[in-house]
C-alpha cells in the first residue's frame, strides 16, 4: 500500500499491526509495506464502528459519541423502547475469544444446521466485535445519532457558542490557558511504543544498532501568544464604560481612572495669565494736614425734595448683591415724602463728596419721645428687585449651547438691568441641555452662574448694572506682592488712615483642588505653582464646571482662600478726587507705610462702609475691611 498524508499536520501514524521488521540494506528504505509476501498485515475490516476510524486504522478509546455538536435528547425518554448507543470498542490487548455456538431455532432437521458450525477464529485480528444494539424501532429509521432532533424545552448545547465553565477543567488543548495567560507547555512523548507506530510522539527504534527515523512530520511553527486585554471572567468583548479594574493588570482603560476620557486639563503653559492693562491708582499725596470740604445730601428721587437726615450709614459686602442704607429721618414732614404708597415703594438718592447712591425704601420705624420726632429708616440698592420678594421665582434649563453672559441676559430680560463682566474673566460656554435651576429668583441664577467661576456680583451704585468680578481679581494671593502697581486699585496711605484694626482668622492650607463637571464638562486638578499638590481642598462638582479655563478660576478663588490670614479694617478719608476714592468689594488694596516700607502690604477688599454724622459739611469715614495673606 502507499502512504497518506494524515489529514491532522501535527501527527502522523502509521499502525502497523502486530509486526513490524526492519530493511537490512540501511541504504534502502522501503516504504512500500504490502508488496511483499514476508510480512503478514492486518486487512482493514468491512465494517467499522464509531471507535474505529477507517482513514488511519486508528482506535479512538472513546466509551460514547463525543461531538461538538452534541446529539439531542428525546422529547421523551421514557417513550424510547431502547436508547441509541454505538458500539463499545474492545481492548487489542484482550484475549481473542471466537464466537458461540449459534443455538438450533427449532427441533427439525436442517440441512445446515448451526450447531455444525465451526467456530470462527479471529487471531489474525486479535480483536472480535460486538453485535449493535438495536436502533429505536418505534421510529422506523434513526439510524444515525443526527436524526434524533432536541426537544424544543431544552437548550441545545453546542462548544461554538456557549462558553466553557472557568472552574471546570476544558478537555481540550489549551482550552484553560485563559484562565493565566500562559502558553502551554509542550507535551513530552513516552520512548515506549506500542502496538501502534506514533512517530510524532517519538523516533521508532528498531532491533540492533540502527535508528530507522520516520519524520514525517514538518516542523512546528513558532505562534505568539496574543496577549488578552479584557478581564478573564469577561463576557463577549463588547466596548462598555465601568469603573471595575481590569483583572489581567495589562491593559488599564481612560474609563478606569478620573477623570474620564477627553477631560482632563494640561494648559499649554505654567505662566499664570497676564491681566489685562489698567491705568494705575492716584498716588496718595503726603501732607501733614489735609483740608475736605465735605458734602452729603439725601433726596426723594420723584420729587427731588431733600430729606433732613443724620447718621447716614451705606455699606457693600463681597457676600452681598445689593447696597444697604441706613439713617435717621429728623421730622415727620421728610418722612410723608419717602412713605410707601400704591406705586410701591420710594426711593431716594444719598450723595456723599460726589459718589451717588441710590435706593429704595424698605422699613421705616417711628422713635417718639418728649417734644421730639425721628425715625428710623431703612433701604437697598435697586438689585434687590431681581431677588425676593420682589422677582418672581423660575425653573428653567439651557436648551441652547449658550455662554454665561447669555445666560444672565436672558434672566435680566425685561427688567431694565445689564450685565459688566471684568475684563479678562472667561465668558464660558454651558453646553445645550447642561444645567439649569429649579425654583430660583434671577439674582440666584446670576449669582450661581458667577460663582462658578470664583466670582460675586458688585450692584452698581446708581445705575441698574450688575458688575461680575473676580473675587481675587484672577490674580493668586501669594502673587500680589510683584505685581506692578498698574493692577492694584486704591492706595491707602498711613498719612490718610485715621484707624487701624485687625483680627486673626486662619483657615485650613490647601495647595490644589480637584473641579469637575457631573453631566457634562470637564474635570480639572487646579495646582498651585510651585507646590507638591499634596493638600487638597474638598472636590468641588458642579454642572456649570463646563471650561478648563473657568475651573481653574473657580479653582484659584478655593485655594487662595486658604492659610493663614487676617481681617484687617482701616478707616480713611472719602475725598471728593484723588487717592484713596471709593473703595468697593473685590478691589485690590495697598496699604502703604510710608515711614517703613517692609510694612506695606497688598489685600482683597471684602466690604466697605461710608458713615456721615450730620448733612453738609461733616466728617465723612471710610472703613474698609480687608483681607490679608501671609505665607
């Protein structure tokens, strides 16, 4: 006979039989194993069963059909009058027995009858086969394990689809290797033959000296393990977001970590930025006596009748939107031209050494004693209309891509107010669909949008505009010392300051900060220049955290607002021009010692108060409260 290829390229056997008997002449190989009448062969069978493989000849030791497609079960077992089984495959090694006697069928004579049969002798196959059993004969055919369809109430189970169990050993080769992402070792073939020549395993030895070597098999092919990179105990690798680390420790995802993918923030410089150009501050003029002809009055705005009043008060906060008056009307006929009346209520204008205010009236009280009448009374700037209780509340979301200033446009519509944003603070833009507010006056809406980004709201004195500025004037607190004198806005000289205090008000250190959006947005680690970043600020989350450059605003205001610092208040003058002018919410101060120069400092101005003690020409003071850094 002559050789076939095996149709598997990693092994080839040839079975032989019982036999095998080597060339004399080791110049000639012959390989024609059936021409010859030498050697006797094992002729292949006329019939095989599923344990027998008639390509090769070989035996596969297998006690059940074993498929990747399993056969399919009954619909109902218990209808079966015998279950479908393939023949068991005997042992070469067993004993050969030769077949029994066939028992006679009846009493009558035969002219062949089976107990005259001679017993077969099968010693030239060394093997006997067992009868099959009887296919279902209910059926009529299934003859073949595939015509036995799976019922419909039952999973079919089939190796292409359904995953193997991870703790359950696979049968097949190289099946567990995702289980440590190793490539398996090589097999080591025994040195043993046997019956059956497996010369993959390992060269056949013959008798004697000589080595007769079949390699019929090429070389094996060096593969690369590819290296996985999902999690072991992964289902179909389909793209998902999870914040569950990877198990193999190869491959770590953008979605494993914060911030997520496309967020985070690397400016292309560590230059902090430059502000725009200002015109500097008045240079304080120092003189051993200073001459101001004060001048104060307060009128009722319909009628321009002025008021007899004393003690006026007018104070702003950085936490505030609104300027707050405070004074004493001195007779009843002042009081009836500022009473509330059905077009709501009045408003007056105070002027102080050419700086107007304006305000409405909002509580009066009446102070009566012996032969004499005053009364009390109360007010705030005109923002206080787009807060409560005047403003209707609101609930609303940004249906448009929009940028801030937008946004608070649209909330001052038809009430007559504008917005001034400082120059150099971002306008950013709030994606459609980003953010909105929920029950919510405009000043609140305002308010939250300029808080974003560290900033506050400066109502202005006399005019219905709202100023948006940086708390810190986008300038960092450790920084104001080199700044040029252009950024700084009032000078208040020690010559000009009439009082001087100061409280200690420390606050936890912190040098960096983490801001994100939550929806929509970006995420930030706003750092201090120069430090570690090892002292963070508690996370700050907010839909409007939407622009790198707004996070790093609303950053800077978190952690300048850090460390030890103290409040300082001075009192000084309020001249009609000239240094210090008027003093207002998030300014940037100095207060100059013009005998020690060490002693100057620089601070943001938190709030300020202007009293005047009598109309005409009394003192007028000017108190600011400061805040002041160390580091």
């Amino acid at each position: 006979m002559s050789y076939a290829p095996y149709p598997e390229p990693d092994r080839a056997v040839l079975d032989l039989g019982l036999l095998y008997s080597v060339v004399v002449d080791s110049e000639a190989v012959d390989f024609d194993l059936a021409s010859t009448s030498e050697y006797a062969y094992r002729q292949p069978p006329l019939a095989a069963t599923n344990g027998y493989r008639v390509d090769m000849a070989e035996f596969q030791v297998m006690g059940r059909r074993d498929l990747l497609f399993t056969d399919g079960a009954p619909l109902n077992p218990g209808d079966r009058l015998e279950g479908f089984e393939w023949g068991r495959v005997l042992d070469l090694r067993m004993t050969p027995t030769p077949w029994d006697v066939v028992p006679s069928q009846d009493t009558l004579p035969q002219p062949y009858s089976s107990s005259t049969t001679d017993p077969l002798n099968l010693g030239l196959e060394a093997m006997m086969w067992d009868a099959n059993l009887r296919v279902d004969p209910r059926s009529g055919t299934g003859s073949q394990a595939w015509d036995v369809q799976a019922p419909k109430d039952i999973p079919e189970v089939q190796a292409f689809n359904v995953p193997p169990t991870h703790d359950i050993t696979d049968p097949h080769e190289a099946a567990d290797s995702i289980l440590n992402w190793q490539v398996p070792p090589p097999v080591e073939g025994g040195q043993e033959q046997d019956s059956t020549l497996n010369l993959n395993l390992s060269p056949y030895t013959g008798p004697g000296n000589m080595v007769v070597d079949f390699e019929l098999v090429p070389e094996g092919i060096l593969v690369e393990a590819e290296i996985p990179t999902r999690s072991v105990d992964a289902q179909p690798n389909y793209p998902s977001w999870s914040l569950k680390q990877a198990l193999d420790g190869v491959t770590i995802h953008p979605w494993d970590r914060k911030p997520r993918l496309g967020t985070e923030i690397e400016f292309p410089s560590t230059v902090e930025p430059n502000l725009p150009p200002t015109e500097p501050p008045d240079e304080p003029e120092i003189k051993r006596t200073y001459i101001i002809m004060n001048s104060s009055s307060l009128i009722e705005v319909t009628t321009n009748t002025p008021l007899e009043f004393k003690d006026l008060n007018i104070e702003q906060d950085a936490d505030s939107f609104a300027w707050t008056m405070s004074c004493t009307i001195l007779n009843r006929a002042s009081m009836d031209q500022i009473r509330p009346s059905a077009a709501g209520p009045a408003e007056v204008e105070a002027t102080i050494n050419g700086h107007q205010w304006r305000f409405i009236i909002e509580s009066y009280r009446l102070d009566k004693r012996f032969a004499r009448e005053t009364y009390q009374v109360s007010g705030v700037s005109r923002s206080q209309l787009l807060a409560a209780p005047y403003a209707p509340k609101s609930t609303g979301r940004i249906t448009s891509q929009t940028t801030a200033t937008q946004a608070m446009t649209e909330q001052l519509q038809f009430t007559g107010f504008t917005v001034s944003r400082q120059q150099g603070l971002t306008d950013y833009i709030i994606p459609a669909g980003a953010w909105g507010w929920d029950n919510k006056t405009p000043m609140e809406v305002i308010s939250e949008l300029a808080a974003a980004q560290g900033a506050i709201v400066v109502p202005d004195r006399d005019q219905d505009v709202l100023h948006i500025r940086h708390r810190y004037k986008l300038i960092a607190p450790w920084d104001y010392p080199g700044l040029p004198i252009e950024s700084v806005d009032a000078i208040i000289a020690d010559a000009m300051t009439t009082s001087y205090a100061s409280q200690w008000d420390p606050q936890p250190e912190y040098n960096a900060v983490f801001v994100s959006g939550i929806t929509d947005g970006v995420a930030a680690d706003v750092i201090r220049q120069g430090t570690a970043g090892d002292l963070a600020a508690p996370d700050i989350f907010d839909d409007l955290n939407v622009d790198s450059a707004q996070c790093r605003e609303r950053g800077l205001t978190a952690i300048a607002a850090s460390g030890n610092q103290e409040i300082v208040t001075v009192e000084t003058i309020l001249p009609t021009s000239g240094s210090p002018g008027l003093i207002e919410p998030a300014m940037l101060a100095e207060s100059r010692d013009t005998r020690e120069g060490t002693n100057t400092w620089r601070g943001n101005v938190l709030g300020v108060s202007i009293s005047v003690s009598k109309p005409g020409t009394a003192q007028v003071t000017q108190a600011v409260k400061i805040e002041r850094h160390h580091y």
